[in-house]
C-alpha cells in the first residue's frame, strides 16, 4: 500500500534517523563504562538523570510546538540533536570528556527527541488519511525495529575498529540526514489555529495533554500501564550493560548482538498489526498482547556467562520484542485516534514526558537497589514488579465507539 510521496520523504527522514541511533544504541552507558569507568550507580544515574531533565526541559516545549508548523520544528530538534552528539567525539578527542558532559548530552537529546516526536506525530496526521493510520505506525515500527537488528552489531564493529565514541559521531550524522529528508517534504504547511485569547500562550496549556489523557479513561488505563512497562524495560539497560560486559565479560559485540538478534522479531509484530487487529479486534490485543510484554523481563535475571547466556538473553529480548512491535502501533494509532487535532501535540509530549519521568525514576531507584545488592537482584525486582502492570490494563472496550481509521465522534477526521 502506497501513502503518497510526501509520506515517503517523512519515512526516508525517520528511517535515516533510527538507523543511526541503531548504531548507538546504549552508547552513552558503554562509553560511561569503558571511557569514564563508571559503576552501576552512575551508570543508572546517567540513564536516569538524563531522561529526567530533559523531560523537564521539554515541559514548556509543548504549547510552543502545538501553535507552529512542524516541520520546522522537527528540522530544529534534528539539528540539535546533532550538535549534542557530535560533540562527545570532539570532547573526546580532546581529552575532556567526562560524565557530567555525556549527563548533559543526554538531557538535551532526550528534550529535543520528545518535541521532535511531539511535531512529528501532530505533522504524520496532515500526510496520512485516517484509514491508513496503523499501516503508517507500523511501517514506522517496522523501521525501528530494523535498525535496532542492524545497528548494535554495526556499531559494536565500529566500536572496535575505530574506537568507543564512532557510533555516536554516526548517530549525530544521521539527525543531519533526517533534517535533510524533513526539509524535502514539498507542500505548503497550513499554520496551525492561534492560541485561544491571542499570540500568547496561557500558561496552563503545558498541562492539556495530560488533561485529555487523565480524562479518557481508556488512555488513562493504557498511559499507566505503558508508564509501568516501558519504564521498567528501560530500567533494566543499563543494569544489563553492567551485567554482561562488566560482571559476565562479554565482549562489546556479543552485547550489540544479545540485543540486535531479537530484533528480527520486531518486523514480524509490527507486520502482523494490521490483521491481528482485523481478526481479534483491538481491545483483545491490549489485554493480551499487553499482558505478553509483562511476562518475559524476569527471564534476564538467569543469565550466565558463555553461549548459554547469551541465548537466554536473545531469547527474553525476542519474546518482549514481538509482544511490544506488535502492540505498539496499535496504541499508537487508538492514542491518536482518541485526540482532537488540535490537542495532538500537547498530548504526544505529555505521553513521552511522563514516560521520560517514570523510566528515569525506575532507572535511578533500580541503580540504587543494583548498588546496593547488584545488577541481577535489581533486574530480578524489576521482572517481578512488572508482572502486575497488566492489571492497570483497560477493563472495558474503549475501540469500540472509535474504529480504526476513524477519528472519534465529533472530531475531524483530515489529521491523524
């Protein structure tokens, strides 16, 4: 199915953009650990505290993003990201690179990818007919998934051919390219209505995404049960970095591979979105699909040194990597779905700003627990913890007054 050319230029850009953070993924705690030498604690400190701030910075981004056109902004977070990224390897080659520096890169990526992702979801709604929603997340998804397969063994490579910062030098050329891509998209953007009472932004409008969230109750059940889950995945990364390279001696490229392999999964979940939701329908999908997601984490808790663990953890990362591409575009879609068009940028920032606050949380509560009793015990918490986030799922059938590809009553179904 095609969605247009201008959709496939908005695709080119995402695509360049993932592939390279695919290639550093986990940099910035691999080079915490090989370059700074830092422990579990700041480790997980620099996981969390990152994320933390950014989200923070990015509080006021929101209402700044929803009354402009898009595709400027996304060009500008682009750019920024690039600049952040592109100077932990000139640090680097000067000798002054330490961890406040590579905290400080995180925040600013972190504020700089929620407002790119705000415009870019509000931006995907002009490009994207209601009907053809979940095939867009999907391919998006697929995309992601894609280059988190190729990425980390490309970059544990180029990590050991040209040294420990190439994989972030490549990620900040690959916001470059994304800029590029955005900036081909032909077509005048319509500038978005005015904020209500004037040029002036009120001061509250920071906190309508939250707003519309906490006030749907089936995005309300969805948001904290994806606060729960994502944060605790998440929570466990560095801690597992530390595990395997650290405490098991797994050499850089056998990590980018435990975590590359299992994404293969990822295209199968994502490309099957589409008809699982045609034949069981999309509320079935949340409470089951959302239930597998929660399941397999404690697996990581087991691992051991040589092949054998290796394989477990490929194993548990293909088991959640299947359930969450396969989930993910769905939410995606019903999230927008379920947003006035006007909202959609408000509420996409609240989404990822609560889930940047939480997985900092858990990141920094888990680096804690690991200092004080070691990263499996806090992996271990974190797979038992997770067990009880499908409880906080949707108990009633919220799709069922909006199908997919059509916007809820009384709202306009030209955006996504």
């Amino acid at each position: 199915m095609t969605l247009g050319r201008q959709f496939g230029w908005l695709w080119a850009a995402y695509a360049a953009s993932a592939y390279g953070s695919g290639l550093g993924f986990g940099a910035l705690p691999l080079i915490a650990v090989l370059v700074v030498h830092a422990g579990p604690a700041e480790v997980s400190a620099l996981s969390a505290a990152g994320p933390a701030v950014g989200a923070l910075l990015a509080l006021p981004l929101a209402p700044w993003v929803e009354f402009r056109r898009k595709r400027p902004v996304m060009i500008a977070t682009d750019l920024v990201r690039c600049a952040a990224l592109a100077s932990v390897p000139v640090a680097y080659a000067l000798g002054r690179l330490g961890f406040v520096h590579l905290l400080a890169v995180s925040a600013v990526v972190a504020a700089a990818g929620i407002a790119f992702n705000a415009a870019a979801g509000a931006h995907l709604k002009a490009l994207v007919r209601p009907a053809d929603l979940l095939v867009a997340n999907a391919r998006f998804e697929s995309t992601n998934w894609s280059s988190l397969a190729v990425g980390p063994p490309l970059g544990g490579a180029a990590i050991g051919l040209f040294g420990p910062v190439a994989t972030v030098l490549a990620d900040a050329v690959s916001h470059l390219l994304s800029a590029l891509g955005i900036g081909a998209i032909r077509g005048r953007e319509e500038a978005p209505p005015r904020p209500p009472g004037g040029s002036r932004v009120r001061a509250g409008a920071v906190l309508d995404g939250w707003r519309h969230i906490i006030g749907d109750s089936g995005l309300r059940a969805l948001y904290l049960n994806n606060l729960l889950v994502s944060g605790l995945i998440m929570a466990t990364e560095p801690l597992l970095a530390v595990l395997l390279l650290d405490r098991l001696g797994f050499a850089p490229w056998q990590y980018g591979l435990a975590f590359a392999a299992p994404c293969l999964g990822g295209l199968v979940g994502s490309r099957l979105a589409r008809r699982v939701v045609a034949r069981f329908g999309r509320q079935r999908v949340f409470r089951v699909v959302g239930t597998l997601r929660a399941v397999w984490l404690i697996g990581l808790a087991f691992v051991r040194p040589g092949v054998i663990g290796l394989v477990t953890v490929i194993a548990v990362e293909l088991a959640i990597i299947v359930s969450m591409s396969l989930y993910t575009p769905v939410l995606a879609t019903h999230r927008l779905e379920r947003t006035p068009g006007e909202l959609v940028a408000r509420t996409l920032a609240a989404w990822s700003i609560g889930q940047q606050a939480a997985t900092a949380v858990l990141t920094a509560l888990g680096g804690l627990l690991a200092g004080l009793t070691g990263p499996r015990t806090a992996i271990a918490a974190a797979g038992v913890l997770i067990l009880f986030s499908p409880l906080l799922l949707p108990r009633r059938d919220e799709s069922a007054t909006t199908p997919v590809g059509h916007a809820p009553a009384g709202q306009p179904q030209s955006l996504l």
